[in-house]
C-alpha cells in the first residue's frame, strides 16, 4: 500500500479524455465550478432545482431544507413521492419500456435479462404478495439474499408498499443476522433457500433458522423464501412462503405508496468503533435524488450505456447503484452473483467483453487480486480479452493506492478511460468527494474535489480549518439530501457519532482523516481516525471482533488492530491473552483455529482475523489502558522506536512480536 508520504507527493496527471468532456453531464472545470458557485449561492435553491428537475413528485415540495430541529435535517419535508415510481413505472411512461434493464448473470454463467416493463411487473407482483401478508407501510423487513434478480425486486418491492428494508449481507452469521432482525424490530425476512459462490452452495435459509433460535426475532411473522438452489431445507408451516409462490397469483399491477420524502426507504446496519452496529437511516426523496444525480455526474451515464457495479446488495454501494440510482436513472445495469475469481480470474474481463460494459464499477481490493492473478497466469490477462466497450472505470470503498490505479488506467482502461475515485460511506448515501469524467484531471490515489453542494472540509479537533498541505479530520459543513437521518432506536448515538459538540453540533464527522494538496486542493483520504477497520473494502469495528473473541470460553482478553494489507488493504490482526497458559507451536495454531472460525459464527468469515497472536498479558499503561498503538507497530512487523515509559510491563512486547 502507498504512504502517505507518497500520495503527497503523487505528481502525475491525467486529464479526462477531450471526448468525453465535450459530451459530459458536467463538462469541464468551467461547468464544475459554475454549479459550485451555483450552490454557494443559493444552497436550498440549488438543491430544490435539482430535486425538481430530476424527481417525479406526487405531490410537490414546497419547503426544501428544514434545520429546525439540526441535526436532524430534514428534506423536501412536505413532498411526496415513491421511489419505485421513479426507478420503475418513469421508464415505462419515458420509452424505456422495452429496454434491458438488467442482464443477471449467475454465478455459474447462466444470462437473465429483463426489460423495464418486466422488472416492474415483478415488482409490482411480489408487492402485492407482502402485502397480502399484512406488510404496510412504515413495516420493516429484513432481506438475507443473494446476488440476485429477485433481491432488487424484493428491495424495489418493499419501496413500492413503503416498507422501510433492511438488507443484511449474506455473509453475516446467525447471530449478526438476528441482532438485526431485533434491532430493526422486523416483521418478515426475505431469503434464498441457498447461495452460490464460486460454484459452491452455502444456507442462507438455515443461518435465518438459526438466527430464529436465537430468540427476540417473535415480531417476525413470515419468512419469504426466494428458491435459488432446490436445496434441502427446514419449513416451518404457516410461517415460511416460497416468494414464487407468493407473487404467482398476484396482479401485476400495484399503486405506489406515496410517502413523504422524509419516510426511511431503509435501514443499513454498518459498524461504529464502539458497541454493536448502527443502523443508518436514509430518507426516501434526499437518498434517491442523490443516487440518481450521481449517476449521472460521477458516471455520465447515457441511454446507451452498459453500467457494471460489481458490490453486493448487502453493501450501501449496491443500494445506490445497483437497487436505485441505476434503475432511477433508466439504464442498463448488470448484476452479478458469484465472485471475481471463479471460474477463473478473467471472470470480470469476460463479462466486460460479452455484455459490451461501458462503465466499470468496482473497489480496489478486487483489482488488487486480479493484478495478482494476471501477474501468475497470462491466460487470465485482461489483455486476453476485448475490453473496447468500456467508456468509464470506477473505484469505490477503500483507499486506491497508485500502483493499482496505474494498473487500472493501463490495463483495464487502456489509458482512454477516466477512473472515477469515489470517496463516501453508508452514511452519505451517494459520493461525496470524486474526479468527473468529463471535467476532473485525475491524480492517481486522490479523490479530488467534493461534488457541487456538497461542503467538505478539513478541520482539527477544535472545528478550526486547516489550510491545504496539513492533514485533518474530514468533515462536511452543510447537510446535504442524501445524508443520515439518524441511528435507528439511537438518536443520542446519532448526534454523537457524526454531530459532536466538539465540531459544533452542526458540522458532520465522517470518521475520516484527510489532507488537501496544497496545488490543486484535491483531497486524499489518509484512513479512519476511529478503531474501524477497511478490509477488503468490508467495514468493521475492532470492537466488534474482541467482543467477539472474548465471549469464547478460553479467551480472557483480546485487541483487534489493523495492519496494512497488500491485497486487503487493510487485514485483522488479534492479540489474545487465554485464561490458560500461553500456548505454542501446534497448539498455538490449533487454539488460533478455533477462534478464528468462533469469530466467523458470531460475526460472519470477513470478520476472521488473518493473524492471531497470544501473550500472558497485553501492553498495558500503569493504569490499564491497552496501547494499541504499540499493537498495530507490532502487528506490522516494525521495531517499537515510541516511547514506552509509561507501559507497565515493557517484557510482553517480546512475546507478542512474531506471528505463530
Ligand atoms: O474510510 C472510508 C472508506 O470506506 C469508509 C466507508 O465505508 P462504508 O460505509 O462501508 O462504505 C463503503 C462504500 C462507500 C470510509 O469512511 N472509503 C470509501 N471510499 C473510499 C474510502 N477511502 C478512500 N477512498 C475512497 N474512494
């Protein structure tokens, strides 16, 4: 991974193809600057303008932004809207009709495309399925599903009746699964009866039987099974339904709810550096505008274009753009089930080639592997395949260090495609701070400059702004419509988390450290100022992962660090203290198992650490505190040259300095 030493002095530019800036939603720094401009001068103006240009409004709004009660911002407040509307019966009233509105490709290659009058006909069925069971507006409903055509429809379902989702990842346990199903307060999940990666078959199903035995799940009264495999599973009569069977005798036509802009179109859990993980809250007019606009400014997509994001639906990126923003601004989109290795690591390059990708969406961490994998096996090389669709390429999720970006722009791009380095989080609900294709002249590990409206700044602990070429804490000055509403059931965690009276009140954290080049003003994110870890663009809290490997039954003690990871980015590195012996050699590495896959059950396999380290004790200062600090230069490998005078017991670094 490149330092931060060596993003500051990263000199290479490159500007956007002249092509592309002739024709660009946003073309060049002149049209750049004038929205800025446009914002700065009249920011409710602004974004009213927008949101009335962009969305269709059932009944219009006629107050824009409403601070009355900061910082909970509210939106359009006195509009409404629905956001399936927009994704949906808009293309079918504009001429996009019979446009392919997803390709789905499945993971062992079979091709499902489906037209946007087909897309809404599903939707509009299964929607009436949820609500002959009851589900209303306002309900909530978890989705546990895989890649799929039938996860956007349950997602754009839900939209539709005003049910407010919540999409868990299937790769999260029984347990993760359950504590949100209770937080959230759910009355039905939706699932697949199986997953399939990588040609294998893993339960998704099951895991929601067991997140079932768990307990506290009692406000759920249906589960909706989506049939992926024909897999054996349990059924429990009265309370399981085949989502087939629920949407075949269904009318194919279903009146949209209209919400206020402000009702939640859904829940995401994501983790915080303290206690269990939050469940960010979005708004329904705020969120979709934004997903929609992005679209077109960050990836200036046309009528014509191919849009590939290769995320999850799990993740907040593959709400955005792949359940929302894509279908809200009536392209065509791919969606994906599998993973980019099998079955082989030229899966993505083909893919690119056969369904003639225009724009590439992915996170550095898989463009990492892929270098890897082309380095070690030629025929997998992206010059193996005829990549000359592609228009556009974008990065998302994690820090993308300027090897990989070169490889990218080079390999994948052939120097003619603008990569698009998207900086954001759940918390923002579209990007905040990215190169336009058609405007930005693109640094390589640099996400540039904040879109128009959006106030981003670097500022030290006090609020005060720091002149460009010092590094920072990352805020934004001004509520944008796509931001967090709140925590949900935690507000006071809401307002401390992201609203600190520290930072006034008013001016919101992202958790983010940052620096401006003191040239050009481009931001660079330098990493979390928190103990929340990126692996593989996946987000965890450290303390998530000890409070996990502490309820284990041997363990007395643990701290989770993050080390800098080749691939990953960022890999999960523990250092546990056992209530027994220290162990060594084989029963070391036999105990580190059996915690690794214990975090695995409790949290899910992204939250395993790579590496486990035991020691009798952990460094501690004289007054108990664990010092991390010397846990992550440990964890690197690096000799300790800070000061430990105020460490108690300066022998346990010895022990804790190699990997079993
Ligand atoms: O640290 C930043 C990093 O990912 C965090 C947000 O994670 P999450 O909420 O899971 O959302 C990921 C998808 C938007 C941020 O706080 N991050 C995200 N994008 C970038 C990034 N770091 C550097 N550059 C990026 N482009």
């Amino acid at each position: 991974m490149a330092d931060i030493q060596t993003l500051k002095e990263e000199s290479r530019v490159f500007p956007p193809p002249a092509d592309m800036m002739k024709h660009a939603a946003i073309s060049g720094m002149e049209a750049y600057q004038a929205l800025c401009d446009e914002a700065e001068r009249d920011y409710e103006g602004f974004w009213a303008r927008l949101a009335r240009e962009n969305l269709s409004w059932q009944t219009p709004f006629t107050k824009t932004l409403d601070e009355s009660d900061a910082p909970f911002y509210k939106w359009f407040s006195d509009g409404k809207l629905n956001v399936s509307y927009n994704c949906l019966d808009r293309n079918l009233d504009n001429g996009n009709a019979d446009k392919t509105a997803i390709i789905f490709e499945a993971d062992g290659g079979e091709v499902t495309r489906l037209t946007y009058r087909e897309l809404h006909g599903r939707v509009c069925q299964f929607a009436n399925g949820l609500k002959s069971l009851g589900i209303r507006k306002g309900d909530r409903v978890v989705i546990y599903m895989p890649m799929s055509v039938e996860g956007v429809v349950a997602m754009q379902a839900c939209a539709r009746i005003g049910a407010t989702h919540s999409v868990v990842f299937g790769g999260f346990s029984a347990k993760s699964l359950q504590e949100r199903i209770v937080d959230a307060g759910a009355v039905a999940v939706i699932t697949a009866d199986e997953q399939v990666r990588g040609g294998k078959h893993l339960p998704l199903k099951a895991i929601v039987d067991d997140a079932f035995a768990l307990g506290g799940c009692d406000a759920v009264r249906n589960v909706v099974v989506y049939q992926r495999t024909s897999g054996k599973i349990n059924w429990q009569q009265g309370r399981d339904l085949w989502m087939h069977e629920l949407a075949a005798s269904q009318p194919s036509a279903c009146e949209p709810e209209w919400v206020d802009a402000e009702h939640p179109l859904f829940i995401l859990y994501t983790s915080g550096s303290t206690g269990t993980p939050k469940g960010v809250q979005h708004s329904s007019g705020g969120y979709l505008l934004w997903a929609m606009l992005t679209m077109k400014w960050t990836f200036d997509v046309k009528p014509s274009d191919v849009f590939w994001c290769t995320a999850d639906i799990g993740w907040v990126t593959g709400h955005s753009y792949i359940a929302y923003g894509p279908l809200a601004a009536g392209c065509t989109e791919v969606v994906f089930e599998g993973v980019p290795t099998y079955p082989d690591a030229g899966r993505f390059w083909d893919m690119i080639a056969r369904h003639k990708v225009s724009i590439f969406y992915t996170a550095p961490t898989a463009i990492r592997s892929l270098i890897k994998a082309a380095d070690a096996n030629p025929a997998v090389h992206p010059d193996r395949y005829d990549l000359s669709s592609l228009r556009l390429l974008g990065s998302v999720g994690e820090p993308i260090n300027p090897e990989a970006w070169m490889w990218y722009y080079k390999n994948i791009g052939h120097e003619k495609c603008p990569i698009v380095d998207t900086f954001w989080q759940t918390e923002t609900g579209g990007h905040m701070i990215t190169p336009l294709p058609g405007a930005t002249p693109m640094v390589p590990g640099s996400c540039t400059l904040p879109l128009p409206g959006i106030m981003a700044a670097i500022v030290d602990e006090t609020g005060q702004d720091l002149p460009n070429g010092q590094g920072g804490i990352l805020v934004v000055k001004r509520p944008w419509p796509s931001m967090i509403r709140t925590i949900w059931n935690d507000p006071a965690r809401f307002r401390k988390s992201y609203f600190p009276e520290e930072l006034g009140g008013k001016t919101y954290l992202a958790g983010d450290g940052a620096i401006r080049n003191k040239d050009t003003g481009y931001f660079t994110i330098t990493g979390r100022i928190d103990d929340v870890l990126n692996v593989s663009g996946h987000r965890m809290g450290t303390m998530e992962i000890e409070s996990a490997l502490v309820a284990h039954p041997m363990v007395a003690e643990a701290a989770v660090v993050g080390k800098p990871d080749e691939t990953t980015g960022e890999s999960i590195c523990a250092f546990v203290v056992l209530k027994r012996p220290r162990p060594e050699g084989d029963e070391a590495r036999q105990i580190a198992k059996e915690l690794r896959d214990w975090v695995g059950k409790e949290i899910g396999p992204i939250a395993k650490p790579k590496e486990l380290r035991f020691g009798d004790n952990l460094p501690k200062t004289r007054s108990g505190k664990i010092m991390r600090r010397l846990l992550r230069v440990l964890a690197k490998g690096e000799e300790i040259t800070q000061d430990i005078s105020t460490l108690e017991n300066p022998a346990i670094l010895e022990q804790l300095k190699h990997a079993i």
